[in-house]
C-alpha cells in the first residue's frame, strides 16, 4: 500500500507539470516538429512514450544526444500521453520548447549523469553500427 502512494508522486508531478507546460510554455507534438526543434537547438526536454516504434525512438534518442536535450520515457501509451496534453489523438512526443516554470523539466525524473553517459555511448555504439 506504501509502495503504490509513492509511484503516484512522480506521476503527479509529471502531470501536474504537462498542465503547466500546456497552459503557459511553448510546445511541439509529433515526431516530425518534435525531430525539427531538436535538430534548431529549441529543445530542452522531450518526453517519449513507451509504446512507439523502435526506430522513432532510438532516432529521437540519437538526435536528443548530439543536441545534449534530456529525454523523460512517459510510462503510458500515445492515447494517455494526447489526452494529458489535451488533445483527443494519439502524441507519440514531446518537446519542450519553454516550459513555463524552470522547475519543472528539474522535478522530472529522468535520465541524468553516468546513465545518460552510459546510454549516450551504446547509443553512438548502434549508429556506428548501422552506418557500416
């Protein structure tokens, strides 16, 4: 019972945050305007969802790397993530342009530090790969 109180904070916050960033800070939806911002430099966080396709999300993953732009993974499907934006259709990203609230993109969890690090490498390790 202790544990589920505690998964629903982080969640909140989460929410709570998109309610903000919706109301009050610059937004794209979509995967091409999403690719598009990150490859101006406008991005300073992007939020995934978990159930989009794998290429999508190791592209955005690469491109998020070369432009140091953390990427928060949602944990639902695209349906949750559009009606949390307020939209009735499916949003398989996110980016933030202007959050609104500096502490927002601070209070979400995600990747930060050695991890970021660690993936970024096998990340460029995949590119490699692929590019041969």
């Amino acid at each position: 019972m202790v544990a589920a109180k505690e998964m629903k904070k982080p969640l909140e916050s989460i929410y709570s945050g998109l309610q903000v960033i919706m109301k009050s800070g610059m937004y794209v939806l979509g995967y091409k305007q999403t690719l598009k911002m990150i490859r101006h430099g406008k991005v300073k966080q992007i939020i995934l969802v978990n159930n989009s396709p794998a290429l999508r999300k190791s592209e955005i993953d690469y491109y998020a790397m070369l432009a140091k732009t953390g990427v928060h993974q949602y944990s639902g499907n695209t349906i949750e993530l559009g009606l949390e934006c307020g939209k009735y259709c499916g949003v398989c990203s996110l980016a933030i342009i202007d959050p609104g609230d500096p502490d927002i993109i601070r209070s979400m969890p995600g990747l930060t530090g050695e991890k970021q690090n660690m993936q970024n490498s096998s990340l460029m390790k995949l590119a490699r790969a692929c590019l041969k």
